[in-house]
C-alpha cells in the first residue's frame, strides 16, 4: 500500500500538481504510510513547486524588460519538465506574440485551452492574433468564446467590436458595444470603438457625440481626438479637423497616425510645405504602403548631379499621379533609375526622357548603382510647394500610343454615334469605406444615356454581367473592347481613355490615367475626398483636365447623376 501512495503522489509531482500531491501526502500520512521515502516526497514537492514558481516568477518580470526570446526558454523548459501545467504555455504564447512570431503564439495558445478550456483570457489573446493577420472571423470566434466563459469580459467585447468593425459587419459591431456600455457605462475605450462604428455607418454626429463621452472620461486620450478628427474631415469640418489632430499630437507627440492625417488635411487646406511634411509619417502607420526600401544610401534631398533611384509604393493610381514629378527629377540627376509597376513601362518610356532606366523588381537594382534613394511620393514634397508649382503638369503628362487610338475611335464610332463617353464605375481599392467611391452600374448609364452617346467601358475585372444586366433591363448597351485588359495592358487603356470624348468616373486608377493624359474627366466623388481633388466648388489640385463632381450629402449620388445627365 505504502508503494501505491508513494507511485501517485510522485506522479502527481512529475505533472506539476503539486497541491495534489500535497493533499494527497497528508490523505498518505493519515492513512499510515510514513517513512524517509514519504519525508523525501514532501520535501520534493516544497523544492519543485518552489523553483517551479521562482520561474514563472521571473518569465513575469522578464516581460518588463522585453527580454522574450529568455521568457521563451524558460518556459520551453517548464513545458517539457510539465507538460500538463497550462500557465507555461501561455507564458511562451505571450512572449511568441510580443515577438510577432503569431504562428508559435497561436500554437501555444490552443495548448493551454486545451489544459485549460474555461482559460478566457487565452481566447481573448487568441482572438487578437487573428485580427492581426486579418483572420476576422477567427477572431470574432474566439472573443466570442471569451464572453461565454466570461459574460462581464468587458476588453473582450471592446476587442470583438473592433474585429467586427474591421470585417465590415458595421452593425453587429453596434449592437455590442451598446452591450458592452450597459456592463460598463464608463469604459472610455468602448465608447471611442463606439463612435469608430456610428462613424463607419455614417453616423458622424453620433460618432461625436460618442467621442465626447470618451475624452469626458479619459480627457488626455490622443487617440479619441484622432478619430474626432478623422470624422470633421468627413463631414468637411476643415478647421475643426486640423484642431482636432493637433491635439491629438499636442497629448502624444509621438502619434504619426495624427501627423499623417494632420499632413492630409492641410494639403486640403492647400498648405503644401506641412502637409506634405506630415505625409511622410505615412511609413510609420499601417496603412498599406508596401516595404520602405532598406538600403545604406541615404535618401535625396534635392542634391544635383547625382545617380537617383526612385521606388514605387502604393497603388498604380498613386504611381500614376506622382510619376508627374519624374522630368523634374530627372533634370537635376546625372542618372535616374525608376522602380514602378511594369504595366505602367511602356507609357513612361514614351512619354518621358529616354535615357532613364526603369525597373519593375525593387531588388533588381544594385545599391552600388545609386546615389541617392527617394519613394515616389516624397518627390511631392520637393516639387510642390504652392498651388502654381502644380501647373507645371496639371493639362497631362503621359502620352499615349496615337495610332493605336485613332484605330480605336474610328472603330468605336461605326455605330453612328456623334460622342464616345468612356466611364468607370468601381474602384478595387483596400482601403476602408473605399466602396463608398462606387457607383451603379445602371444608375450612370441612365444619367449619360442619349442617342447620340456611345458608351464605352473603361472599368477594369470582369463586368461582363453587370453589361449584359443593363442591356437587358434598360437597353443601353456600353461597348467592351475586349482586344484590351483594363487591368494588365494600361497603355492599351490609355489609348482608349483618349480614343473617347469624355470620360465619367469615380475614383480608382482609371481617373488618375485619365487626368495625366489630359483626358477630359468628369470625376464623381463622395461627400468627403482625397485633397487631390481640390476642395467643393474648387477645380482639381492635381489635373486641370478633371472636373470633380462632390455628393451633397453623404452617399446619395443623385445631385452628381443629375448634372452629368447635362453632359
């Protein structure tokens, strides 16, 4: 009997129960089993569990110290002694995951919930490594488990309206956090998230009035002016907008979402020189920007006669609009190398000087080959510092393939139509509430439909359906060139956009091809829009030849449909 007790009280040891095997021992002793081998048990369990503790002690006090990778170890180590013990592996997941080395933190993680299935907090963490690799609905699954294990897990709920907030289910977001705010009427942070949902349903007043509740509780929170500021600009609040971000860097200096957008909304003000400063903190947020290129050679600041590599970065509407800049750069280079998306060669190589060398693969050109780095969309802040530097270019900069577009008119024009219309209706950007720039099919075509109008399709992805939807319930029919890939063949899609009278838009690449060809543009744009375009009842900043057309309200196209219906 004594050989049993002794066998399950060191086995319990060996797994890391260490009041198990202490209970146990004293059941052990009461029962009559005594003896040196039970006092080297007792002992052992004291010695064990107390150097078990000192370890996970110190993996705590080394997160203080951003010491990981030596978390990490110890609690390897913790994990092969004791295997069954689940607070190991939530040590390693957190040190994984401070290391943004996520897949090992998940798998650490699902470790510990299986130990530990009523572990809310695990869940809770789970689901945020999820959002960050953009795993929404995994995430939504794992905050979710947290609340059931946990209905008054309040950072939980703030952590699912965000991950719902980012999936786009804009109200299932709202109906938590109006959840979450009657458990915690003054978690400020539920309410900011909140006024981010009002705000994404276009709720913008509501959105502030969410916003105040936040800084009422938590009056030195920069973040919460950010987002105020985010929202004035959508309401085209200007002054409020740029007080608001000041603020906001006033509390955090170091905040370069706020100088970024700070920098957008000046440059709407058209105060050049700062706003393009603040564009600069672009590479300090998430926005996706692409990789700042990683090179010794530092980067140009407007010295002559130098070898210059100019990177890409962005969209191919954004190469297109700062590929403006390039002659001037390459007036005062001894060599200019340009890196940009290889649809776009062809056109550069016709429309700019010849002897600069272009490359589509960042990593094809040698960093012995230059003098001097510069991203594409710093050029703006060097050569556009007034509203007059602008007309350098603004009638157009790229030149199209001429015979190919007279070919295209003339065989556009054999059905008897006197005015070819090129339009555009969707834009594929990622960005949030980009789909706001999109437009009906059917709604466009109508407003531009006449007898004498041949409508032309610019827009880019398979529309096949949409076209043959709008010949059938309406009858208008918008010709396909299908020899061109709007997507792929740009020079061929510029060659189209001048083979047409007038182009009608929204905002995607196809209007900036247009507007630096020197097409004439008619760009229909949300309530609230990039600077780009100037301010309402103002000509476009960046191309004379587009026309802006603004919402008078937010997201209600009808006032824009009703003046091209002129055209």
């Amino acid at each position: 009997i004594a050989q049993f007790w002794h066998s399950y009280i060191d086995a319990l040891i060996k797994l890391g129960r260490f009041n198990d095997a202490k209970a146990l021992l004293t059941q052990a002793k009461a029962k009559g089993a005594t003896g040196k081998p039970f006092a080297v048990l007792s002992k052992s369990i004291g010695l064990l569990e107390k150097a078990y503790k000192a370890k996970v002690q110190r993996c705590k006090k080394l997160f203080n110290d951003g010491s990981f990778q030596k978390i990490i170890t110890i609690s390897e180590s913790l994990i092969r002694s004791y295997p069954n013990l689940f607070e190991p592996y939530i040590l390693c997941a957190s040190a994984y995951h401070a290391l943004d080395n996520n897949d090992c933190a998940l798998d650490n993680y699902k470790q510990a919930i299986k130990l530990k299935p009523d572990f809310a907090e695990a869940f809770n963490s789970m689901g945020t490594i999820l959002a960050s690799k953009s795993d929404f609905d995994g995430a939504v699954d794992s905050y979710r488990q947290a609340i059931k294990i946990n209905p008054d897990y309040a950072e939980a709920y703030d952590n699912l309206g965000i991950a719902l907030l980012d999936k786009g289910a804009f109200g299932a977001a709202l109906s938590n956090y109006k959840t979450l705010l009657k458990l915690r009427p003054y978690y400020a942070e539920a309410h900011n998230n909140m006024g981010n949902t009002l705000r994404a349903l276009g709720y913008f007043n509501e959105a502030l009035q969410s916003y105040k509740k936040a800084i009422k509780i938590k009056p030195s929170d920069a973040l919460v002016y950010n987002n105020m500021g985010i929202t004035f600009s959508h309401q085209c609040e200007r002054r409020l907008a740029i007080d608001s971000f000041k603020r906001a860097i006033a509390i955090r200096p170091d905040f370069p979402l706020a100088e970024y957008n700070l920098g957008d909304e000046l440059l709407k003000d058209q105060n050049f020189v700062s706003g393009f400063q603040g564009l600069e903190y672009r590479w300090k947020t998430r926005d996706n920007l692409g990789t700042y290129l990683v090179t010794s050679k530092p980067a140009w600041a407007g010295e002559f006669g130098q070898t210059v590599f100019v990177w890409g970065e962005q969209g191919i509407g954004d190469e297109i609009m700062f590929s403006s800049l390039i002659p001037e750069l390459h007036s005062m280079c001894s060599k200019l190398i340009v890196q940009c998306d290889e649809r776009l060669i062809p056109l550069y190589q016709r429309s700019f000087p010849e002897d600069i060398i272009y490359k589509s693969i960042r990593g094809d050109v040698a960093e012995d080959s230059y003098d001097f780095h510069i991203p594409i969309g710093s050029l703006a802040g060097k050569f556009r510092t007034s509203l007059e530097s602008f007309s350098k270019t603004s009638r157009g900069y790229l030149v199209p393939d001429k015979t190919k577009t007279s070919q295209l008119r003339q065989n556009l024009l054999e059905g008897g139509a006197k005015t070819l219309i090129g339009i555009s209706w969707n834009t594929a950007s990622p960005l949030r509430h980009a789909n706001n720039r999109n437009i009906a099919l059917a709604d466009l075509a109508q407003a531009l439909s006449s007898p004498e109008v041949q409508l032309v399709c610019l827009q880019y992805g398979d529309v096949s359906h949409e076209i043959d939807t709008l010949k059938k319930e309406f009858g208008i029919d918008v010709l396909r060139v299908s020899e061109i890939d709007k997507r792929n063949d740009i020079d061929g899609l510029a060659s189209l956009i001048m083979a047409c009278d007038k182009i009608v838009s929204t905002t995607n690449a196809t209007v900036h091809l247009a507007g630096a060809l020197g097409a004439d543009v008619k760009v229909l744009l949300p309530f609230s829009a990039r600077w780009i375009w100037g301010t309402k009842g103002s000509q476009s900043t960046w191309y004379d030849t587009v026309t802006p057309y603004w919402q008078d309200v937010e997201g209600d196209w009808r006032n824009i449909l009703n003046s091209v219906k002129l055209l």
